[in-house]
C-alpha cells in the first residue's frame, strides 16, 4: 500500500484549519473522491487517458454498494489531505495508511488492504533495508510517504533524496543517481520491475512491516466531522464488498498473492 503518509508540515496546517459546517445532508448521494492516478497498478491513467487500476475499480464498488454518485478528483498526493480540509474532496482514496500521525486530523474508515513495504535495487546489489546495509547510500523515496518517513527514521547514515512522484524515483534509480527505492511491493512490482525499464532490478532484502509507521492497513480518509455519517457509509460498503467476493475478484485480477488487511477494525 502506498500506504502512504502526507508531509508532517500538510499535516499541521490541516489540524489548524477551524472544522466548517457540514454542507452536505448525511445521505451522501454525491461524494467527491481524491484519487492520485499515478501509482500503478493501484491508480494510473491509462493510454485513453481515463483513470485505471485496482482501486479505482474498487471504489467503483464501494459507490455502486453505497447507492452514490461518485466523483473522482485526481490530486497529486501531498495534496490529498490539504484538498480533504478545504472541502475540494470529500474522501481520499489513495493507499492512504492509516497511522497515528493521520489519525490525529483525518478520520478513517476500516482498513480495506494492507501490503508490506520494500526496497527495490539493482539486481545482485546485496543491500539490506537496515541502517548499517545502507549506509552511505541514495535512497529514493516519494515525499509525503510513509517510505518517506521510515526512510528519514530509519537509514541515518544514508542520503534520503525525496521526489514528487515514485516515476521520477524511477528513473533516477536507473540512471545511477540514486542506489535504492523503498516504497509498497506492489506498486514497485507492477510500477517497475515487471515493465522493460525495471529489467536488472530486484527487491533488496525482506518485506518491512511497521505498525507505528506504516500503519495497520490502507483506509479511506475523510474529514472527521463526517465520520458518523460518510464512515459508517464507507465501512459497511467494505463489509459487503468482502463478504460477496467483489474484493477478492479484484485482488485476484491484478495480485497473486493475499492483499487482504491483517487486522479488524
């Protein structure tokens, strides 16, 4: 998951903002749905230029089970939370990691994935994802990420070098600027090293699962004001997904292994 944390300074000026009225009547009929759109295969946009990707297609069926006429904004994503406090969007769905650091100024609903970070490096580079195995090396990760976040935590005696979007860590790992990515297996997986341009790069090391970090799982944000209404909305849409085989369809379409959170809420 890209599982995923926003910018601590996003962060702070979204827990500053005064809560605002609710404007919308609690049935949510209509709801405005940040999305990123550049995290393959989670989110991208496809050669028609319209959005694709596991959970677009899965908010598809979170809309459809709630009954409401979604909207989806695609944002950049150290943008989402901002575009959430300002009532540009209504939810934010984008591997977004429920952690304790976003739980201080978003609401969540229930996890609806959860999958391990990793390393990505040139193939038989032996380096480890520890402070000493990566030691004086360029490690490049997505600013406002929670990669971003255990990187800077994590590997001190490395350089962090941080970018917009995880493409252009892409290609700066494979020219040679930088020695290393951490970022969700997944998206490293499908975004990189199963395309030509990922060719002589492998996974660097084991998966790296850190609760207080990276959180328990991928959940959808939302204002907290809208908790009761849109939460309850979002959690029981989860529910039935799960349980009528809708979220397995499509884990099994773009995954081939379990993707499922580990925990409940």
């Amino acid at each position: 998951m890209k599982r995923r944390s926003l910018l601590a300074l996003a962060l702070l000026a979204a827990s500053m903002v005064a809560p605002l009225a609710q404007a919308q009547a609690p049935e949510w009929k209509k709801i405005r749905i940040g999305v990123e759109g550049a995290y393959p295969p989670f989110s991208e946009i496809g050669a028609d230029g319209k959005l694709k990707g596991f959970e677009i297609e899965l908010v598809q069926a979170y809309c459809a089970e709630m009954k409401a006429q979604c909207t989806l904004v695609q944002q950049d994503f150290d943008g989402l939370i901002p575009a959430l406090q300002s009532r540009k969007v209504d939810a934010i769905f984008a591997s977004v990691s429920i952690t304790e650091e976003r739980q201080k100024v978003v609401a969540f609903s229930k996890p609806y994935y959860n999958t391990p970070a990793r390393l990505v490096a040139k193939a038989g580079a032996k380096l480890e994802p520890t402070a000493a195995g990566l030691k004086g090396r360029k490690i490049g990760v997505q600013r406002g990420t929670t990669h971003e976040t255990y990187a800077a935590a994590t590997f001190k005696q490395s350089e962090i070098v941080r970018y917009s979007s995880q493409d252009q860590v892409f290609l700066d790992l494979k020219s040679g600027r930088i020695d290393a990515t951490l970022m969700d297996s997944p998206a490293a997986d499908f975004g990189f090293l199963k395309k030509p341009e990922g060719k002589g790069f492998a996974f660097a090391g084991g998966p790296i699962l850190d609760d207080k970090i990276f959180g328990v799982g991928t959940g959808v944000g939302m204002r907290r004001a809208d908790e009761a209404t849109l939460g309850k909305k979002f959690n029981a849409a989860i529910d039935a997904v799960q349980a009528n085989g809708t979220f397995k369809k499509l884990a099994d379409k773009y995954f081939d292994y379990d993707i499922a959170p580990r925990t409940k809420q």
